[in-house]
C-alpha cells in the first residue's frame, strides 16, 4: 500500500492522486473487486476469472505496452523532478 493510496483512503484524494497518480487504479479496485464477487455469485458465473484473462489478453498487445510504459516513465519523470 502506498502513501498516495493511503491518502485517498483517508478522503485526500487529490493529493494522493498528485502523490502518486498509479494509486487510482487499486483505489478503484477496492471498490470494485467485492461487487464483482458477489454479482459472479449471484449469477453462479466466475467472473473476476473471466475478467483477469480478459485483462491478460489485452496486456499483451504493443498497443496497450508502449502507452502504458511511456505513462509510466512521465511518472517517474515527475517524482524526480518534485523530489518525491
């Protein structure tokens, strides 16, 4: 768990954002994750199965690699820059 996720947690959420702009993604999963579990129970499907080999497929194509990598870099750029 990071600071900046731990700042949305706690209601700061742009400056966690600014902390680290990756930490939306697990706070968006916190939520999303057990409404995924409990709809794939309801509907006796495995649904968070079926996404997570839906997600892998689309890692895997240079249209989503390179994109995400150069996000990254910028990132990583800009904590530097800041002194983060």
């Amino acid at each position: 768990m990071t600071r900046g996720l731990i700042m949305m947690l706690r209601g700061n959420f742009i400056s966690g954002f600014l902390l680290n702009p990756n930490a939306l993604i697990p706070f968006v999963l916190l939520f999303v994750y057990p409404l995924i579990i409990i709809i794939g129970i309801i509907l006796r499907k495995d649904l968070l199965f079926e996404m997570l080999t839906y997600f892998l497929k689309i890692c895997k194509r240079r249209s989503f690699i390179i994109p995400f990598f150069a996000i990254e870099l910028l990132i990583w750029i800009h904590n530097m820059v800041i002194g983060l």
